[in-house]
C-alpha cells in the first residue's frame, strides 16, 4: 500500500502548488488595478497644493501633472468628484493617491472653510473663468475677482497663489505696450456689455494693489495665456512645451498669438512648485504671457518686450 501513499501525498502538493499559483495570480492582478505610487513605497511629499477651477479643460491638466509628479499632495475643489475622476488618468477608480477632492462650489465658500482647506499649502493655483453659456457670461457677476481675495485672504503664510488669466488684460501699471485705437475701442466695448472682462481686470487690480501696499506680500503671479486653441486634449496627453514667456504682450488682439490648454496647465504646474528663489527672480509680482513659439518667431518683437525664458 506504500505506493498509493505516494500517489496521495503527490496528489496533496499538485493541490496546494495550484493554490499558491492562482494566490500569486490574484496579487498580481490586484497590484496591476492599483496606480505605480500604491505598489512602490511612497517618497514623502514637498508640495500641498490646492487647485481650483479643477474640472475645467486647463484645470485637469494642473492636477493630472502635479499628481504624475508623485512628490505633490493635490486639494481639488470641484462641484462632482465623479467629473474630476472621469477627467484624469486611471478614470475607473473611485480614489487616487495623493488627491483630495472637497465637493463644494468655491463661489459658496467662506473664508473660513477655504482656510481649513489651505491650511499647510505650499501654493493656490485658480484656473477659475466664466462659463461660455448666458449664465456663465451675465449670472456669476464677478464671482472670479471675489474667488481671488477670498484664496488670498485664507492662505497661510508662506503659500504661493498662481492665477490664469487672459492677455486680453494689461498690466494695471500701463506697462504693456499700447494697443491700437480700433483694440482699445473692442476692450472698452467688451468691459461694457461682458461682465467677464471685467471681472479679469480686477483679478489682476487685486493682487497689483496687494503688492503694492506690501512689496513683502505673499508670492503670486498671473499668466496670460494668448488665444487658447479649441482642441480635444485628455488630461496626461504628451504637452508640446516649447512654448516662449513674455513679460509683456505683442501682436494683435485676436488670432497672432494662440497656446494649448495643456501648455498651460504645464506652465502653471511648474510656477505652482517652482523654487522661491527662481520665482522671485522672474516671475513673482508679473503677469508673464505664454505664447506657442511658432506664432511668437512669426511676429517682429520689440526690444522693450522682455523675453522671460523658454521652455524646450
């Protein structure tokens, strides 16, 4: 009877080989649904970051490459979770690492929640704008501007704020070169007849005052992106970043200058955890503006329109 011994107790490691397989198998599937930074240990984070504005199709890109960098807790305020989610890479999960997202509309917050929120940020990045819809052009009224010195009033001491905004506003020093007569009467026109505009402006007259009651405020900046090109970008897309920073704007109003979604997103990202003493030295209390090198290399430039840096 020994043989069958040997025939049983054959049998019982077949079994339990199989069952260690089919253990590893299912560890491996599950580490193959969960993201690169859940499976490999985890670096300790140098930037907390708030981004607002964060479903928007610039702001996706602000949070998809703040979050690829791995080194940056990301606060998102966002009406739905489930729309930011859909947005970013790895859509199908409920969570990703690194990412907080408060459910809230911005314009109903106060001070004091937003306080909470940035409460160890190391920069506020708002790619907050108006919707292209009625209400979104004549029922927000100036919830931008308003957003702003509330962002600005809650951030601790030390944290950055980084604004998009548009180079359809200047300098409120008057330090832009002068457009024409014909653009200065569509300004005039558009700060008139859409709330928008306006509310762009005073984004703008808001940090210029700030910085000019206390030279030592907190750091900002405000880009001005050219003519933003209507194209369908995922967030995670590869970024096209040889675009060119100006301190000033050059060309015409409409169609001179124009720059991706993702570009600019890529711009803000890297402003948004950029060391204090580059920042400082070139781009704090400015409204640089990012243009697409091909369009920029087409138009003569003036000496007094100081190139800031390149990024290729």
């Amino acid at each position: 009877m020994k043989w069958l011994k040997y025939i049983l107790l054959g049998f019982h490691l077949t079994i339990s080989n199989i069952d260690k397989v089919e253990s590893q198998l299912q560890e491996t599937q599950n580490n193959a649904l969960k993201p690169l930074s859940e499976i490999m240990p985890s670096s300790t984070n140098t930037h907390k970051i708030l981004v607002v504005g964060s479903t928007g199709a610039t702001g996706k890109h602000v949070v998809q490459m703040l979050l690829d960098r791995g080194d940056t807790e990301v606060v998102a305020i966002a009406r739905s979770q489930d729309k930011l989610m859909g947005l970013l890479q790895n859509s199908k999960r409920r969570s990703i690492k690194n990412l907080t997202v408060k459910e809230a509309g911005i314009g109903n917050m106060t001070v004091d929640e937003l306080k909470t929120l940035t409460e160890g940020c190391t920069a506020v990045v708002s790619c907050l704008g108006h919707n292209l819809t009625f209400k979104g052009m004549f029922r927000e009224g100036l919830f931008v501007s308003e957003t702003v010195k509330k962002l600005t009033a809650s951030m601790p001491k030390g944290c950055r704020f980084v604004m998009m905004g548009t180079d359809a506003v200047a300098y409120p020093d008057g330090s832009d070169p002068k457009r024409t007569r014909f653009e200065r009467g569509i300004l005039r026109l558009m700060r008139w007849l859409l709330p928008p505009v306006k509310d762009n402006e005073l984004s703008a007259e808001h940090l210029f005052k700030a910085a000019k009651a206390n030279p030592d405020c907190y750091e900002w900046v405000a880009v001005r992106p050219g003519d933003l090109l209507e194209i369908e970008e995922e967030a995670g897309c590869p970024v096209q970043n040889d675009y060119i920073i100006y301190e000033h704007t050059f060309g015409g109003l409409f169609g001179d200058n124009d720059i991706a979604r993702s570009q600019v997103g890529h711009f803000l990202a890297e402003l948004a955890i950029m060391d204090s003493g580059a920042f400082q030295k070139s781009y704090n209390h400015k409204m640089p503006v990012i243009y697409q090198k091909k369009a920029a290399a087409d138009i003569n430039i003036g000496s007094d329109e100081t190139l800031i840096s390149t990024h290729e």
